[in-house]
C-alpha cells in the first residue's frame, strides 16, 4: 500500500530506528512511546489488522516481539504485547502491528 505507514517503514522511504527484522517482520522504536520502552512489531506484507491476519502471520509477529522483549532486556521485569484493532481500541495505523511495552510497572486495566 502506497499511503501506508508502516509500509513506508518497511520499504525504507520513512526511517525508524530499527531493532530487528527478517524475511516476514521488522521491528522498531514507536516515534511517541508510552513506557520506557516502545517497540512496534510489523509484517512486511500489508495486513490491515488483527481480523485480516492469518495464524502463521499472527506467529511471526508474536515471535519477532518475545525476541524484542528480550533484546530490550524487559524478559526478566516483564513486558506487555498488545494488537489494537479497529479505532475504538485505539488502531491509528490500519497495518496490523503488535506493541511491545515496558521498562516501568503497567497499570491495569489499561484504559
């Protein structure tokens, strides 16, 4: 998708600061972060949120984020994963992405 976000990101016209990447995901910092640490974890390919998402896709991107969660340190305090879809959850970016949250205690419920 041309006028898409995070496909920007991906094809490298938007930088980001890059954590990790393979051949189905990339990960970076969120541009305005809620906690400490902040990272956003996407599929290459355009998904437009959790409901247009297959299991092995939903795979990818929930292993890419343990391993950031990891690579952030965040194994041993704990972190949150979250997939907002659709705008009342809060998606602002209509390609699917799975925020990876911590470095600081998170309240529940969240909001």
């Amino acid at each position: 998708m041309t006028d898409c976000l995070f496909c920007k990101i991906v094809a490298r016209t938007i930088p980001a600061t890059l954590l990790f990447e393979n051949e189905h995901v990339i990960a970076f910092r969120d541009i305005r972060p809620v906690a400490p640490a902040h990272a956003l974890v996407v599929p290459r390919v355009h998904v437009g949120g959790a409901r247009d998402a297959t299991a092995e896709t939903f795979g990818h991107v929930l292993a890419a984020a343990q391993k950031v969660a990891t690579d952030l340190g965040l194994d041993e305090s704990g972190y949150r994963l979250v997939v907002n879809e659709g705008p009342d959850a809060g998606q602002s970016v209509f390609h699917l992405h799975c925020h990876v949250l911590g470095g600081r205690a998170l309240a529940w419920p969240p909001g």
